[in-house]
C-alpha cells in the first residue's frame, strides 16, 4: 500500500506560486524547511500540491518570501483555473 499523498488539484497553483517565490528569492526547499524549522518534506509537500501551508505556517512562509499571504495562496477563482479542475 502506498502512503504518498494523492496531488490535489486546488494546491497546485498554491505550490508553483510557493515555488516560483522561492526560486525568486535564491532559496531551495531545504533552505526554507531550516528557516521555517519544520522537516524538508513538508515544503516538498506543498510545492508538490499535496498540501498546502496553513494559518501561521502560511505567515511565517510569506514574510520569508518578502509576499503577502494572499500572493501564495490566490484567489478562489485562480485556484479553480489550477490543472485537472
């Protein structure tokens, strides 16, 4: 039996925002799991789409990224254009 996360459709605008927000700050995801003090894997996660970051997670990762909160998370209707939706 398989224990990785089924990709969600409504995460994966949120990851490649994360991601093109790290990529435009220098940072990678060990990088980010170390400032954020949580595990590789959950950024890994969220830049996958399998999760996303949430309350103060979210916080902590837009201040990093020098963004506002909104900017990695989008709109409903922007989530709703992500692929398989």
């Amino acid at each position: 039996m398989s224990t990785t996360k089924p990709v969600r459709p409504e995460y994966i605008a949120v990851g490649r925002r994360i991601k093109a927000c790290m990529e435009a700050k220098g940072l990678d995801q060990s990088a980010v799991a170390r400032a954020l003090d949580i595990e590789p894997q959950s950024v890994q996660q969220w830049v996958c789409g399998q999760t996303t970051p949430r309350g103060y997670r979210i916080r902590a990762l837009s201040s990093l990224l020098d963004v506002e909160p909104w900017q990695l998370l989008g709109s409903a209707e922007d989530n709703a254009l992500a692929p398989g939706n």
